[in-house]
C-alpha cells in the first residue's frame, strides 16, 4: 500500500463503513457508546465483550452457547487468546444485563468494552507474577520427591529410601496440590456448580485421585516404612508442568496481541486545542468533531482532520510506509497516529474516536483475530463434548485395569488409578482452543505491523 487512499481503498471494501458516527448536539459529531451498534453492512449489529475465568476450547464452547440462547442474538465468536466475545444481533440488541447474566449462569465474568477499538485484550502481565510464584514453589518441591522417587530407575543407582520417606513426600505434597494447584481446583469447583466440567475439571480430579490415594495409603501404613505403592511424584509433576504451559500459554497470548496494542500506542492521550484564544490540554477523548487542534513538533497528530493554519511536514509511514514525510498546507488532510516533523500546524478536527484511519485499522485487525477459520470452528465443536466424552473413557479405562487385575489375580488399586489418571492428564484440551486462535493473532498483527490487513482467519 502506497498511500492513504489504498487503505480507505481496503477498509472500503472489508466490513468497515464510515457511518461509525452519530450526530450530537450543536451539529457536532459523537462517538456512540459501547452499547450502541456498529453498522456492519447489513442490518445486523455487534457488541463486543470481555470475558472473564476462560481456560480451554470447552470454556469458549460454554459461553457461546450462553451468549447465542439470549433472545435477539443470530451469533457468538469467543476468542480465547483475546478472551473477548464477539455478539451479532439480526434486530434490537438485548440489554448487557441479560448478556451477563447468561455468561455468569455458566461460571464467568462479561464485562462491556467502553472503547472496543482501543482495547488489546486481556493484561497477561497482571496475572504472570503470582503465577510465577506458584510454578517456583511446585517446582522447588516437586524436584527432590521426583528425584528421590525416579532414582531406583538409574541404572547402578542406590534406591533413596529412608524411614518416614512417604510422611515426607505427602508434606511436600499438600502444598503442591491445595496452593500451587488451587487455580485447577477453584476452577472446576466453579465448573460443577454450574453442572459443567472443563480442562481443571480433568487436572482436578487427576491430581486429586493420585494425591488422596496416596495419602491414604500413607496414612493407613508403618509411617517408618519406606517404599509403600504412591503417586506423590506422579500429583506434583502434573501440577508443575501444567503451571508451566500455563506460563506459556500467558506469554503466547501477550505476544499475540502485541501488534494491536502498538497500533494503540500510536495514538497521543493528550492534545492541545484552540479555545477562546488560547492553548488547552484535553485527553483524546474529549476532542470533538469542529475542534481546532494545535500541532508542534514532534508531536503525533491525535485525529483526522484538516489543516486550516500553518505548514509542516508530516511522516504517514505508519499508514503508507513512505518513510519520506509529505508536506502539509492549509486544506491537506491529516491522520491521527502520524509525527509531525518540522513547523507547527493547526487542523480542524473531522473524525475523532472510532471514526479515524487509525481507529478503524485497530478495529479491523481486531475483528480478523475474533473471527473464526473454520478449522477453529470444528475445534470448538469437538471441545464441546470433549470432556465428557474424555471423563467417561479415564473411568472406563480404571474400571477396565481393576477387572483386569481381579481376573489374574493382580494388583486392582495400583493400576487402575494410573490408567484413570493419566487418561485424564493427557486428554486436557488447553491447545486444542489456543492453537489456530494464537495462530491468526500472530499472522494477523504481523501483517498490521507490515500494513497488510487481512480480512480473518479463513482468509489467512
């Protein structure tokens, strides 16, 4: 793209207009609420919602479904990176209280974007510390169970076995299990009491089978001795290495999201405009269409508009890539998010909050990372009966070991539990919703970055 008319030339032709704005009092153009629709080329309407307590493709299933059982709503997108809702109606929108209370009957949190365009998504950031610190600590206790429990299996190793080993090994355990992995168990306690189950539904009662039979054990046992059949090792492991795919997944999705908030960046909080003689400092948002804005050098230019007073010139490589800077005189146009270089300028504001270029760009690139390639819509649809399908196959599978045993007369507790819990551990569907969604988030942003813009994930 060349110029600013190739990406009015693109915006026109996606899903953009530029009827984005309503008419206020004086004559002068405001922005919409949050609540008030955006027109999408046809007679449907979006709004748009951040969702909060999301883990896995069966999270994102749940919510669409809530969302689309609301009276008036045609469709849902839910993007578990963005953790942001994506709600079309065919008529009149209902009420955001009915929206929320239909995400909250099924164990989550809808909040109202107030400024769709100018949100990048959830702050991975925020959450990293605390969940850094519960991955340290399972892994600082986790290590020496592990080792001590794995050493028989070195070729020439002594077995580490010492009196009051299992004792050991279950208070090593208990914060492993009830502080590192509360996050699992405060979720799928939430889960059931909305009669559903989700991933922390699996990690729950994986970690939970293993570490109560262990205790069990422990307890009815000598306490001096040492070697007794348990699966502390086994409880504390797939805490640790879940809280660090956690880790992962939180950095995935902050660098997903990365180029949106960028473009976000390129946008000043404050501008000077011209009232009654003098210079006044206002936030962005309180810029309306009619305003006289004072430009100097250096400064990014806050909205578009044109320019009634003074020549510069301006770089607009961040929207045609031109590193060049184009001249600007009285009656040229001027785009939020570009640099002045040079003279100082004022411009007549013409479009302010959703309306201008940058806006619209962010809310373009926005929308391509909700909307959903058709390989993600399968995903969501297996993810949708994913784990009850999987619960049933772990218990079927414990069940199948345990008259196993009873017939050759075996072990039956032993090996029936591993095979229930690790059906459960390994079935635990985080990828399987983060996967194509991180996917045509990175691709999408990168092209942002390079000014392609692309329409979605089917697309892309």
């Amino acid at each position: 793209m060349r110029n600013a008319s190739a990406w009015n030339a693109r915006l026109a032709a996606g899903r953009w207009t530029k009827s984005n704005r309503i008419e206020g009092r004086a004559g002068h153009g405001c922005e919409p609420s949050a609540w008030e629709h955006k027109v999408m080329g046809n007679s449907s309407t979006t709004r748009t919602l951040a969702i909060k307590g999301m883990h896995c493709a069966s999270c994102v299933a749940r919510v669409e479904r809530a969302l689309k059982s609301v009276p008036g709503v045609s469709d849902a997108a839910v993007n578990l990176a963005l953790e942001q809702a994506e709600v079309r109606f065919a008529h009149e929108p209902p009420s955001l209280a009915a929206l929320q209370q239909a995400v909250a009957e099924v164990g989550y949190e809808a909040e109202s974007l107030e400024s769709p365009e100018h949100h990048s998504g959830p702050d991975h950031d925020a959450a990293a510390p605390l969940l850094w610190r519960r991955f340290l600590i399972a892994a600082v206790l986790t290590l020496p169970v592990f080792v001590i429990s794995m050493a028989h299996l070195i070729p020439g190793a002594p077995a580490l076995e010492f009196p009051y080993r299992d004792l050991v090994f279950l208070l090593f355990a208990i914060p492993v299990q009830f502080w590192c992995g509360w996050p699992f168990l405060a979720g799928a306690f939430k889960a059931l009491r909305h009669g559903s189950a989700d991933m922390n539904t699996l990690i729950a009662l994986g970690t939970l089978s293993a570490f109560g039979y262990s205790a069990f054990i422990t307890l009815t046992s000598p306490l001096k001795h040492a070697g007794h059949e348990v699966y502390f090792e086994a409880q504390m492991v797939i805490i640790t290495l879940i809280l660090a795919g956690r880790l992962l997944e939180e950095r995935a999705k902050g660098r997903a999201s990365e180029a949106i908030r960028k473009l976000i960046g390129l946008q000043p909080r404050q501008t000077l405009i011209w009232r009654d003689g003098i210079e006044v400092e206002v936030p962005i948002e309180k810029v309306v269409v009619g305003d006289v804005v004072v430009v100097r050098p250096g400064d990014r230019v806050p909205v578009d508009g044109s320019v009634v007073e003074g020549s510069s010139a301006v770089d607009e490589s961040m929207l045609t890539g031109e590193p060049v800077p184009v001249s600007k005189r009285p009656g040229d146009r001027v785009f939020g998010g570009t640099i002045n270089t040079t003279g100082a300028f004022r411009f007549r504001a013409e479009k302010v909050g959703s309306a201008t270029m940058l806006a619209q760009i962010i809310e373009l690139v926005r929308q391509a990372q909700t909307n959903k390639a058709p390989v993600e819509r399968m995903a969501d649809r297996v993810s949708s009966v994913f784990v009850p399908i999987v619960l049933l196959i772990a218990i079927a599978a414990g069940i199948a070991w345990a008259v196993h045993g009873s017939l050759t007369s075996g072990p039956i507790g032993p090996p029936a539990l591993q095979a229930f819990v690790a059906t459960l551990i390994i079935a635990c569907p985080c990828a399987l919703g983060l996967a194509t969604p991180t996917a045509i988030m990175a691709g999408t942003g990168r092209g942002a970055e390079l000014g392609i813009l692309i329409r979605g994930g089917e697309a892309l």
